[in-house]
C-alpha cells in the first residue's frame, strides 16, 4: 500500500513538473558566478511549491474550493509581468554596458541574480494548474497518504533543482544561456504565463 502511494506520488510529481525544469534551468543559467544566487534559487523554489501544496491539501481537507479554476488562470500575468521586467532591465543594461549579464539584480553589486520572491512567484503561477490535479487527489487520500504524497513532492523539488543546475552547468547549454540570458529569460517567463492564462480560460480565452 505505502509502495503504491509512493509510485502514485512520484508519477504525480513529474507529470505536473516536468516543466520547472526548464524554469530552473534559466533560473540557474541566470546565477552563475553570483553569490548565493543558487540558495536564493532553490530557497524561491521551495517556498513557492510549499506555497500550493498548502493551497491544495488545506482546500483538500476543507472540501471547497478556495482559489476557483477561473481566479488561478490570472496567476499567468505575475510570470508575464516579470518577463517583461527582465527584458527591460536586459536591453537598459546591455544599453549602457554597465554589465551585459545582468537581467535580475537582487542585494548588491557582488551578489546579483533571481532572488528569491522572484522564483517563488514564478513558481506559485506557473504550478496553479497543479492545484486542480493535487486537490482532488488529496481529497479521496488518508492524511497518512497526504504525508506521504508531501515528502515525495519536497524530495522531488531537490532533484529537479540538482538536475536543472547541471543542465545550466553543461558547457553547450551554459554558453547558450550565458549568450543568450537576456532574451531566454524574458522569452520563458512570458511564454510561461502566456500558456497558464490560455490553458486556465483566462478573459474566455
């Protein structure tokens, strides 16, 4: 019984986040050789997905819907708004030459990169559509199923960071991100909330 809740909970997680890893892998792309962004990262991660695992077991348990399907698809303009923010930031600095990497600035000169509201918004809006497959989900399940579909979940957001920063750290695709950073950035937030706005029916769309 245990075996098959964690198999259900593990097919559950990569079906609903497979996703994030193209998210973190920008995100990730944007941190290297900032101090402490990578912390900041993984940090804005989890507080975001802890943020709709809380959303969802506690609508679970409560059995009535406390952010509607037709509220969450609005969640897609905090990624658009963000995209549009780091492609102005982008073509300013690289404008003005003050540095050509910096898209994201968080703390000062020396430690710059996504901080961690930023991952964290991005994070909670691009998995509001998680929250319509984990609620009914943990719903029909045992608090011990829900604790065991939680853990799961929390492990899972560890090997998605660790498997998206070797991505970034991959010397074909960190040239990329490195040359292109001021662009892909902008370009994935946006499609990010473009496709959640879409898909949640947004403005009857």
């Amino acid at each position: 019984m245990l075996l098959g809740t964690v198999a259900e909970a593990i097919g559950t997680f990569v079906v609903t986040n497979v996703d994030d890893l193209v998210m973190l892998a920008v995100f990730f792309g944007q941190a290297a050789g900032r101090r402490g962004a990578t912390v900041r990262i993984v940090t804005g991660q989890y507080l975001g997905f802890v943020a709709l695992l809380a959303v969802s077991v506690v609508t679970a348990l409560v059995g009535e819907t406390l952010l509607p399907h037709t509220v969450l698809a609005y969640f897609g303009f905090v990624p658009v708004v963000m995209g549009l923010y780091a492609g102005f930031r982008g073509w300013r600095e690289r404008r003005t030459a003050a540095d050509n990497n910096a898209v994201w600035a968080a703390g000062n000169e020396e430690d710059r990169g996504p901080g961690v509201a930023d991952v964290a918004m991005v994070t909670f809006a691009n998995g509001g559509d998680n929250i319509g497959v984990y609620v009914p989900i943990f719903a029909v399940e045992p608090v011990t199923g829900i604790s065991v579909f939680v853990v799961v979940f929390l492990v899972g957001i560890a090997v998605c960071c660790v498997v998206a920063r070797y991505l970034a750290s991959h010397p074909l695709i960190a040239g990329s991100l490195a040359r292109w950073n001021h662009v892909v950035l902008p370009v994935v937030l946006i499609g990010i909330g473009v496709w959640i706005l879409i898909e949640g029916g947004a403005f009857g769309l």
